[in-house]
C-alpha cells in the first residue's frame, strides 16, 4: 500500500544539504536527536513507517529553529494510523 500524505508526486532529486540551528530545552534534546535519528534509519534501510513525534504546547517545549534554506512549508495531514514508533516532547 502507498500512503500519499501531501498529494506530492515523487521525483528523484538532487541532494541538498543545509543547515537547521534549534535551540530547545536541554529536556527535550534526546527525544528530539533520536525522533531525527529514527528518519535518517528508515530512509537508510529503506523502511517506510509512520513515526510519532508529541509536541505539547502547554508545557515547556518551545523550540526555536532558524532553517538556512529556501523552502516551501508544507501543511502535513493528519491520519488515524498509529505510530510505529513515538518520541515525546510532553
């Protein structure tokens, strides 16, 4: 089964490397390196699956990020599948 999250076609691209800074909490820097961490695994040994990352807003998890590359920011979407793995930042 192919899940089409964003309705975007799939092309191979170029690689393009930048940089993210981000400045967090020191609580909330493990579960954010490992959610990040979990990406670059799937996409290394080639396995799709629906990774969880929980954001509470009314706790102290405030990151700030300044990203050094043009982008289009996408919307997501949401899903009623479960997450395979989750990280949280509640």
């Amino acid at each position: 089964m192919k899940l089409n999250l964003g309705g975007r076609i799939k092309r191979k691209m170029a690689n393009k490397k930048f940089t993210i800074d981000c400045e967090m909490s020191e609580r909330w820097v493990n579960d954010f390196c490992s959610f990040l961490k979990q990406l670059e695994y799937n996409g290394n040994i080639g396995h799709s699956s629906l990774i969880g990352f929980y954001a509470d807003g009314d706790g102290d998890f405030r990151p700030k990020f300044s990203i050094k590359v043009d982008y289009t920011k996408t919307d997501g979407c949401s899903t009623n599948w479960t997450p395979e793995i989750m990280f949280d930042a509640g």
